[in-house]
C-alpha cells in the first residue's frame, strides 16, 4: 500500500480505517485467482468502488416515515 493507492481507495469512499484490510482482500483476491493487468492502479479502483457499493446495499435503510404520523 503506498500513498497513491491509498488516495485511490479515499476518492472510491473506502472508510481510511477499513483501507488496509480492503487491500489486503484484493492481494489475496488477485493471487488466489492468479490474475494478471495491464494496470493495477485501476483494478485496485474498481475493487475500491465495488467494495464501497456492496457495503451501501448492506447496511440497513432507515424507514420512510409519512409525516402525517410524526409526533
């Protein structure tokens, strides 16, 4: 991790304390599945960004209330 991907993984929204162990999955991710690029920098992006999208569906919405029942 050095300080340009870790500008990336902020820009994307990954959460800085969350940051190392993101990383750490898409080394692993990209062993595991013995993956070659062209261009780390902007497969570490998306990995950032879909972390981030995943993590927004996961957490629990709030209810809408109808304002006609606030008290």
């Amino acid at each position: 991790m050095d300080a340009h991907r870790q500008k990336i993984a902020e820009i994307a929204a990954v959460p800085t304390p969350e940051i190392g162990n993101v990383f750490a999955g898409f080394i692993s991710h990209a062993r595991d599945k013995g993956r070659l690029s062209n261009d780390w920098d902007a497969a570490w992006d998306s990995w950032c960004r879909t972390n981030t999208e995943h993590r927004k569906k996961s957490q629990p919405q709030r209810p809408a209330v109808n304002p006609r029942y606030r008290v």
